[in-house]
C-alpha cells in the first residue's frame, strides 16, 4: 500500500506505469474528489508535456491529443467537485477530520474565495489544496452554474494549457532538462505553495 501511494504522488511513476488514461483519471481525481489533494498535479503536466517532446512514445498520443485530453479532464472533474459541493451543502464544515479530509483545507479555500471571488476557480487551479476545494466549495455556497462553467473553462484552459506547452517546448528546445526535473518540481511546490502559506499567514494575523 505505501509503495501504491508513493508512485500516485511520484509524476513519472504515474505516467510510466499507468499510461494516458491512468494521468487523465489522476487530473480528475485531483481537481474532483476530496482524495485529489495530495496528489502532484502542476509536476504531472509539466513531466507529460515533456514526455511528449523527447519520448513521445510512452504516452503515444500527440501534444494537442494529450492537451485537449488533459483539459477535459480537468473540466469534468470541477463538475463532479460542484455537484458533491452542491449535495453536501453546510454539512461538509460539520464533518469530522479524517485522513482524506481536513476541515481547515476548506477553510483555506474559503479565505481564498473571499478574497478573489470566482477567481478563485482560475487562479486556485495554479495552487495545490485550493484546486481540489475550490469547486466544491462553489457548489457548497451555490455559485450559478454557467458562471461556474465560465470560470472552470478558463482556468483549465489556463492552467494546462501554459504548464504542458511550456514543458513541451523545453523538451523540444533542451531535452537534456530531463536531468533536472527534481529541481523543477521542488521549485513548482514551492511557488504553488507561497500565496497559500500567504493567505494563511495573513488570516491568522488578522483574527489574532
């Protein structure tokens, strides 16, 4: 079981031994079911886009295939995140802490929702936890569905649209950026990660 969830959390072991559906089911998962939180999702699009530049063959598909894929994915897992969002409703903050749920994962998100609006759904698609959260917390508040849409379309489009062409074309410029994708996925965790522990930072100070 550890060494099951030490390749879901590993990019390359995802990709490598799980194939194009498995990364377009964990794309789902991460932004669609409360279990998707702690899975690699910024790394997983970068390590793919590179994939396809340099060893096209693993993923057989071609880049605007695995785009298009990925993006779609991505959309009908913030459907399926606002719609249990939406059939929860205020009863997920009674929810007790479990190892999958954190009530103060919801809560970040729900800072970060005050602050940016639907944006949210557009900028959080860039940032670990608050991806996950964010469409379910907009169906838990009851966010009009075309406005949910909109902002859902656009931050798919944004967020994997920019990461996987970015990736694709360093692999086609510099394949040998393939020696140092462990430096680029400490460098991705850490800026994903800075405007959460900010957020947080700043919500603490305040109520203190």
């Amino acid at each position: 079981m550890f060494d099951f969830l030490k390749q879901l959390t590993d990019p390359q072991s995802i990709i490598e031994y799980g194939g194009f559906w498995f990364l377009l089911f964990i794309i789902f998962a991460e932004t669609g079911l409360l279990i998707g939180f702690f899975l690699p999702g910024d790394n997983l699009i970068f390590i793919s886009g590179l994939l396809c530049a340099i060893k096209p063959t693993i993923l057989n598909v071609s880049f605007p295939v695995l785009i298009l894929s990925m993006i779609v994915a991505a959309v009908i897992g913030n459907i399926f995140g606002f719609w249990f969002g939406k059939k929860a409703g205020a009863k997920l903050y009674e929810r007790k802490d479990s190892f999958l749920f954190k009530k103060k994962h919801l809560e970040a998100t729900k800072t970060f929702y005050e602050k940016h609006g639907g944006k949210t759904l557009i900028v959080g698609r860039f940032l670990p936890i608050i991806r996950t959260f964010a469409p379910i917390l907009a169906g838990v508040i009851k966010i009009n569905f075309l406005t949910f849409m909109l902002y859902n379309l656009i931050g798919a489009v944004a967020w994997i649209g920019s990461i996987g062409t970015i990736a694709f074309y360093l692999g086609k410029e510099y394949p040998q950026v393939e020696n140092y994708l462990g430096y680029i996925f400490i460098a991705l965790i850490i800026l994903t990660a800075l405007p959460i522990v900010g957020s947080y930072l700043k919500s603490r100070k305040k109520s203190s």
